[in-house]
C-alpha cells in the first residue's frame, strides 16, 4: 500500500530537503520502491539527487500546469535508486498560474494518482512557506514529517503549521495526519538542545521520532556532490541515522497497517 508522505516545516534551514533525500535513498536501499517529488523552486532535491536542474527539459512545473503527465516528466536518481519528479526556478511561474485554477490545490494529488500502484513510497519535498506549492504537497499526502532543529525558535510557526494541516484535513483531505517530528541538527552537548528535544516530546509524545539526525560534517557536504549520504559516506553518523529513520518509519507503518487489518 503506498504511502505518501510530505516534509513540511516553512521554517527555513531545518533539514527538510537533506530529510527529503537521504530518507528516499534509506527507504531504496531497503529495496522499496521510492519517488521523490521536489515541490521546492530552489530546486535543492533535485541537485542533490545528481539531476542538473539548469538542464531540465520536463519538471513538475510542467506536470502541474497539467501540460504533460507525471510519468512523462520522471527521472531516475542513480546514486539515490529512487525515481523523481524534478524542479527548477519554474516552479514560481506555475504556482502564480496555478491560483487562477479551479481546484488549484488539488494539482498534484491528481497529477501523481495514476504513479501511486508503481511505489511503495512517494516523498515530497516543500518550500520553505505555507503557499499554494505546499498547500498542493500537503492535499496529496498520507502524512505529514516536520523536521525540527532543536534551537530557541524551534516551535515558533509550528502551530500555523499544524492549524493549516488541520484545515485540510477538514476540507479537502480527510486522510492527512502528522508521521512525526523529526530533531535535525542535534548536538547533544548543547543544553538548549536537551531542553528544546525534552519540550518536543512532551508536547508531542510519541509522535517524536526517536531517531535523531546529528550535526555532521558529510551530511552538509554530500549535496555539493549531487549524492545523499548513503552514496557520499555510508559509515558516517549522518547515514547511519537517516538508515535507522527509514527503518522506523517501516516499523511505524507496518505496525498501522496491522492495525488497520484487524
């Protein structure tokens, strides 16, 4: 059963991208079958994936504008072994034209339906902003992940966040729910952090992931190379914990799934 899941925080600089990628890559090297969709104008996903966005002939722009299928606009990562739908700057222009649509916040979910059977997973990349692009990621997901750094303004814009998931959940997608939020940029030496990470989980119980993404040198290196981690440093602490993301994120679903079963 495939499971759509956007990572979402309009605070910028907390991980979502780096989250997006290397979560895909971890999720393919336990062999599902993954799709990453960059819904981001900075094109952030797309690079690090190993995809030129500067040389795109066909991106989710086009696929949003409804000028082309989702299918047609497919591109493999080889190094990530997930299959993407890519962005660029043109990303901006489609989401002007997409507020006069009917049904604009509906774009992408009808875009990506006929590709769902084809995946295990489909992960989708936001901007750092509460705007259409988000909006669109947000009516086609299962769920939703929030990156969190733990800093000072960790929760500042998070209830906009979570009132605006709610609001969809109402109106437009009964489905959606939070998967969870994730600590990125943790360093455990630091006393705002622990106290930052112990509000989170109070506040939030178990929907706080226990894994715990690290400061770490390669994971800020590994997207000037076009790769995830996995392929830039397996055996660093950045791989070896968005490897353990994925496997929580399985044991999370698996354990749903059973539920929903019974």
């Amino acid at each position: 059963m495939t499971r759509t899941i956007t990572i979402a925080n309009q605070k910028g600089g907390v991980g979502k991208t780096t989250t997006t990628v290397n979560l895909a890559a971890a999720l393919a090297a336990t062999r599902r079958r993954v799709l990453l969709i960059d819904m981001d104008p900075q094109g952030n996903a797309t690079m690090g994936s190993g995809i030129d966005k500067h040389r795109l002939q066909r991106s989710v722009c086009d696929v949003l504008l409804g000028e082309i299928s989702a299918a047609a606009a497919l591109q493999h990562s080889d190094d990530g072994g997930y299959d993407i739908l890519p962005a660029n700057a043109d990303l901006t222009a489609a989401e002007v034209q997409l507020m006069n649509k009917i049904g604009r916040e509906k774009q992408l979910a009808l875009a990506i339906e006929p590709l769902r059977d084809s995946y295990d997973y489909i992960l989708i990349d936001c901007p750092p902003s509460l705007n259409m692009l988000t909006v669109n990621a947000l009516v086609a997901a299962d769920g939703v992940v929030i990156p969190m750094q733990c800093e000072y303004y960790a929760l500042e814009g998070l209830s906009s966040l979570l009132e605006t998931i709610e609001q969809i959940r109402i109106s437009v997608n009964p489905e959606i729910r939070i998967e969870g939020l994730l600590r990125t940029m943790y360093d455990p030496r630091n006393n705002l952090s622990n106290d930052v990470s112990s509000e989170l989980v109070e506040h939030f119980g178990e929907r706080v992931y226990r894994t715990v993404i690290p400061r770490n040198v390669a994971l800020a290196e590994a997207p000037s190379y076009g790769q995830s981690i996995l392929k830039y440093n397996r055996n660093s602490r950045g791989s070896m914990a968005y490897l353990a993301l994925a496997g929580e994120v399985l044991r999370r679903h698996a354990k749903q799934n059973h539920y929903a079963t019974q």
